[in-house]
C-alpha cells in the first residue's frame, strides 16, 4: 500500500481538476492520502491561512475516487505573527483511493 500527502489548499487555487487527475492515475485502490489543510471555521481571519476549506470541501472535492477515512479537526503547534503566538486551525483528512 502507498501513502501520499500533499499541500491541496495551494494546488487547488491552480488547477484542482489537473491536481485530482494526476494524483488518481499514479494511486493505485487502497492508497492512503493524508491531508493536512487549513480550516475555514477559523474565527481569527488574521491567522485564517489562505485556501482554508470546510469540512464539506474536504469530503466533495475527492468524491467519487476517495472516501474519507477519518476527518479531524485540530489546533497545529503554531509559532509568531506579527509578533503574537498562534496555533491555526486545520483539518486532517485520510482519504482511501476507491476501487
């Protein structure tokens, strides 16, 4: 089995379609892709990264190859903005590559 991962809120600002297709020719079924991305529901939009998703983003933008395996929300070990501390919210995301 093969595990990927990827920085999708940056690639899909380019060309989500072109990043999908790629990544479902080279993934065999069964493949795992993690996907560590920002979260949208970040109330704070000074430390809200640049192409957060939600949730629903998460699942849809992969269907119908992948299925979501587990989806969770977390807080990253942040560091310093503008000379405050912060810790971005994100989404983890392990996703199976579909028969």
């Amino acid at each position: 089995m093969n595990a990927y991962r990827g920085c999708y809120q940056h690639v899909r600002t380019v060309s989500r379609e072109r990043f999908r297709e790629v990544i479902g020719r080279i993934a065999a079924p069964g493949t795992l892709y993690l996907m560590v991305v920002p979260n949208a529901n970040e109330a704070d939009p000074q430390v809200r990264a640049p192409g957060a998703l939600y949730d629903y983003e998460v699942c849809l933008e992969f269907a119908p190859q992948w299925s979501l395996v587990h989806l969770r929300e977390y807080r990253m070990e942040g560091g310093e903005h503008g000379g405050k501390r912060f810790r971005p919210l994100c989404w983890c995301a392990l996703l199976r590559r579909k028969a």
